[in-house]
C-alpha cells in the first residue's frame, strides 16, 4: 500500500539497492551448502595381523630367581647383654671353628664373678667354721655335756654350710661362664655372610649378629607364588647362575614352605643342586627354571591374542569371504614368557588375530594378513 500525502497524488513504491540484498543472498547459500549430506566414512576394512593355530609341543618353563645360600648356616648371638665394643671380623670374610666374632664389654659381668668369687670365701669360713663347732659339740657329746638334741642341731648347721658353700661355688661357675660369653666364637668354618651390630651397640642376649654359611652344600633359595606350588612340585628342575648362564645344573627340591611368607605371601622354597663352591659363591644370584610337560590337546598362542569380555577370556577368530571377526571364550591353563596355552575354545587350523583384539567388533570385516611370528616359521 502507498501512503499519499494530502498534497500529493500517487507515486511509486521505494526499491532497496540491489547491494543491500547480497549479505542475505550470501547467508542463505552458505545454509543451503552446510545442510547437505555428510562426507561418507572410509569403508576400508580394518588390517589386522593373524596366526593360524596349532598345537602346542615340548614343555612349559617358568623362571625363578633367587639367590645362592648354604644349606647350614649358623645365626650366632651373644649368651648375655651388653655393648659390642669389637668387631673382629667383615662380611666375606672365611674364619674357622672356635675363632672369635666379636666381643661385648665384659665389665658388668667381670663384677659379677668377682662378687662370685667374695661368696664362696664367705660361705668357705661359715662352713670350716660349722664342721669345727661340730667335731666339738660331738667331744661334748661323748662327755654328755650336751644333749642328743644339740647335737643333731649342730651337725644341720653344719651341714646347711656346706650346702651354702656349694650353691656359691655353682653361682661363681655360671659367673665365670658369662665371662667368656661376652667373646661371640664361630661354632664351625664357613664364610660371614652377614654382620647385624656394629661397635657401641647394645644387643639383647640371643639376638643373632653373625651369619656364618658352611660352603659346600649349596642350593637356591626362591619365592614360589601360590598358584604355582603344585607345578613346581611336578617339575623338573633347572639351575642356572647369572655369572655363567651357558651352564645349567640339575635341580631338585629340598623344602617348599607349607604355609606362605606372611610379608611377600609367597611359598621359599630351597632347590639344591651340585656346582663347585668357586662357580656358585654364596650371595650370587640364581635362576630355578622349572619345566614342565604341556598336554598335547593344549594349543600355544601369544598373549596380545587374549582379551577378556564380560568377564570371560576370549580371542578374535577370523572367518568367511569376506573376513568377519568373531569372539570365542577359551581356557587360559598356563602363562610361559609371550605365550599362553589354552585347553578349549580353539581347534587346530583356526586363524586368530595376534594383536589390537581389544579394538575389534564382533563381526567387523577385516583384511587379515600374516602374523609376524608365522611368516618366521
């Protein structure tokens, strides 16, 4: 409609200018072109590496790693308390039967058999001088100047003076003892392997300070986890030492603990084997590989093919033309090294994929190529 003013007579309507309408033009396309079909995803199938399954041969081992200790070690402590005031010997050192550790401050105990030594005079005159009043009061007797009665007391008397002098007599024997306590001896020969104390120190009585192992009889000592106990015991043993590994000796079990470690919850156990006393020194590190027959329905298969699904381990199976993934649940009976052995959810001949299962969807198209354990069979 066009508005006419009282004085004027009809005109004509007003136009924008043509650039007054480009913005909006402009607008427009640029919705039309953003609401058109979405670019296509890429539907280039997955590449994934497979390995055809087969079944497992030879045996298991499992690796454990200990260390060389003495089948007879000696743990010896002081009999009595006191302040370490020498240390006679280091750790490494060999020393013999009978040769001295260490030794306490044996000033306490010096006193002690010197007051030791004061009883037994003490109760030496009480009972010299008892059997003097007794051979008297028997002359008295005879005379009948003392009664029956005082002299039987005169001859107790006597003789609880005598029993004085040999309970102070046994007190100045243990007094003396103690003395030659405060020196710590080597019970046999063998090699230090550990010192607990140090010069200044006051150790309880029975405390262990010194290890000494009797080289010779050797064996490694490992930690078993527990599900592996009963493997272990249906094992044969291997010992190898990390300064020579070429060589290996033949193992057998001496202990197994029947109760876990209650600070590492796992089973020591002791294997001991032959090898001179210069190729395995006490304190070196071992290795017990325990090797074990595998059943021939199990089937072998690296540990990256294993996942786990709704709680259940499973592996991918590639199948079909073209190439689907499918997801079947096995039982896992043995982990060794890279490798898991497996007694169900595969037959021989099956191709599984060796990697990235995780990332995979059940029935995804792949391009399964070869593995790179299997292109080096």
């Amino acid at each position: 409609m066009t508005l006419l003013k009282p004085d004027q007579g009809p005109t004509t309507p007003m136009r924008r200018p043509p650039t007054a309408l480009a913005p909006i033009v402009l607008a427009s396309s640029l919705m039309l072109a953003g609401c058109g079909e979405p670019p296509k995803p890429n539907k280039e199938p997955r590449v994934v590496e497979t390995l055809v399954v087969a079944p497992a041969g030879g045996a298991t081992s499992t690796v454990y790693s200990g260390q060389v200790v003495s089948r007879y070690e000696g743990r010896y402590g002081f009999r009595v308390a006191g302040m370490i005031v020498a240390k006679l010997v280091d750790v490494g050192e060999t020393v013999s039967a009978g040769q001295v550790l260490a030794r306490l401050d044996p000033t306490d105990v010096e006193l002690n058999a010197s007051g030791a030594d004061a009883q037994v005079s003490a109760a030496a005159a009480r009972a010299g001088q008892q059997s003097v009043d007794l051979a008297r009061a028997r002359q008295l007797a005879r005379e009948g100047f003392i009664s029956p009665a005082e002299l039987d007391q005169q001859r107790s008397a006597a003789q609880q003076a005598g029993a004085q002098l040999r309970v102070a007599q046994a007190q100045r024997a243990s007094a003396s003892r103690q003395v030659s306590y405060t020196a710590l001896r080597a019970e046999r020969s063998g090699v230090v392997t550990s010192f607990q104390g140090d010069v200044g120190q006051v150790v309880p009585a029975g405390q262990p300070v010194v290890t000494v192992a009797t080289p010779g009889a050797i064996e490694a000592a490992i930690s078993i986890p527990e599900g592996d106990v009963a493997a272990l015991r249906a094992s044969s043993l291997r010992v190898q030492l990390w300064s020579d590994p070429a060589v290996t000796y033949a193992g057998r079990i001496r202990t197994l603990s029947p109760a876990a470690n209650p600070q590492t919850r796992t089973f020591d156990a002791k294997v001991s084997f032959d090898a001179p006393a210069t190729a395995a020194p006490i304190g070196s590190t071992a290795q017990v590989v325990a090797q074990q027959a595998v059943a021939g329905q199990s089937l072998r298969v690296p540990v990256a093919a294993v996942t786990r699904r709704d709680g259940r381990a499973v592996v991918a199976v590639v199948t079909g033309t073209p190439a689907r993934v499918t997801f079947r649940p096995v039982q896992v009976t043995a982990v060794q090294d890279n490798a898991v052995l497996l007694s169900s959810g595969l037959r021989p001949g099956d191709r599984i994929v060796t990697a990235g299962v995780q990332l995979l969807q059940a029935g995804e198209i792949v391009r399964a190529v070869p593995s790179t354990a299997e292109r080096a069979r």
